[in-house]
C-alpha cells in the first residue's frame, strides 16, 4: 500500500474536474461552522426558557410602574450634598 492511498487527500476537485483553491478550501468549512452557529443562537433567543405565570408578569409590571421610570440619565449628587 503506498503511502498516497493511507492518507484521504487535501484537495476537493469539482464536477468540473478544477481544484478549488486552498483559501476556498480553509473558508467553506469555517463559513459553515459560524452559519450553524447563527442558526443555533437565532433559535435560541427566540426560544422560551420557562414559561412564567401572568399574575407574576402582572405584579412585576405593577412594581416597575410604581418606580416611576424615566428615560432620563441618572441625577448626580451636586457639592452641597456631598459636602
């Protein structure tokens, strides 16, 4: 057995009978590997990770509006204050 037929080859020939280029041959594999992972982190984040009663929702909501939230950037505490 010679030592070409131990060892699976490096090139990928197309239906054409051309080789693909190293830079091709590195970049599919990769550009395959981060569009599952794209797809694993899209399905995931659309995904419910525990379902959560209503009342619950409801008495966050009625705790969050009670705190009266602004948009605003936070008050700094001015010299008088301070000193």
């Amino acid at each position: 057995m010679t030592q070409s037929a131990t060892k699976p080859s490096s090139c990928v020939f197309l239906a054409g009978g051309g080789q693909l280029l190293q830079p091709q041959q590195d970049l599919i594999p990769h550009t395959s590997h981060l569009l599952c992972s794209y797809y694993l982190l899209k399905w995931a984040s659309q995904c419910l990770s525990s379902t959560v009663p209503l009342d619950m929702l409801d008495a966050n909501l009625q705790h969050l509006s009670v705190l009266e939230l602004s948009d605003s950037p936070a008050l700094t505490p001015s010299k008088s204050m301070v000193s």
